[in-house]
C-alpha cells in the first residue's frame, strides 16, 4: 500500500476550480464563496490565466468600503500558490504547512486553473487510512 506521502496530487486533487474575473465585484465573490461553501476562488485575468486567489480572509481586506464597488484585483493575494499535479502528497502538505495556507491550486504549463489541492483533502485521505470501516 502507498503511503500518503507518496500518492500525488493527481490523486487526490479537486478537478477544475472556481474562477471569478479580476473586474468582479467582491460582494458576488462573497455570493459565489456562500452558494458554493467554498473557501476560495482563483482570479483571472482577461486571457482566462490564474493572476491571484481571494480566499476567505482576503474578504477582510474589502471592509469599511461598499463591497459592491471593490474589485478581485483590489483585495486578491498573488502570486497564486501553486503546485505541479505530479507532486508529492507529502510535498503539498508542507508546502502548505510553511506557508501557513490551506490550499494549492494546480496551473497547466501556460497558467490556467485545473484544480485545487487542500488540507480538507489530505485530512480526509488520512480519515480513510486510519478510521476505515
């Protein structure tokens, strides 16, 4: 049997990722965060490329202004942290661990969104090691 560690982010990644562009407005950013319960969204640029991630906490950035009026590209964080879909479980997580974030996103070689790796995914893969049934 593999080892955590070992599998790769192929196997354990979400496929495709939620995308808003960099004009969109933060409250439908919060909508899609809300209807979705997702964590996060990659930002785009025009070309459909990743150019910064608005997570959860990125919304703070948006308060005390009209969050109808402030854009993606105002509070995002760039560059987007990203990993190969060929790396390491092992290397995702202390990837994320150094960087004190929960996710990866996964970026095909011209930088366009493929998917997500998150700590939620690895503690699920660890729940199925260790708590099967």
């Amino acid at each position: 049997m593999k080892h955590i560690e070992d599998k790769t982010v192929k196997e354990l990644m979400t496929h495709g990722v939620v995308t808003v562009p960099e004009y969109a407005k933060v409250i439908n950013v919060i909508k899609i965060l809300l209807e979705g319960y997702i964590h996060g969204v990659v930002v785009v640029g025009k070309e459909g490329r990743a150019t910064g991630v608005i997570s959860e906490i990125d919304i703070s950035k948006a308060f005390d202004h009209d969050f109808r009026e402030v854009k993606a590209s105002d509070i995002m964080s760039a560059p987007v942290r990203s990993i190969d879909v060929n790396a390491t479980v092992g290397e995702a997580g202390k990837i994320m661990s150094e960087k004190g974030i929960d996710r990866l996103f996964i970026l095909d070689k011209n930088g366009f969104p493929r998917g997500v790796i998150s700590v939620t995914d690895l503690i699920k893969e660890v729940g199925k090691v260790y708590f099967k049934k």
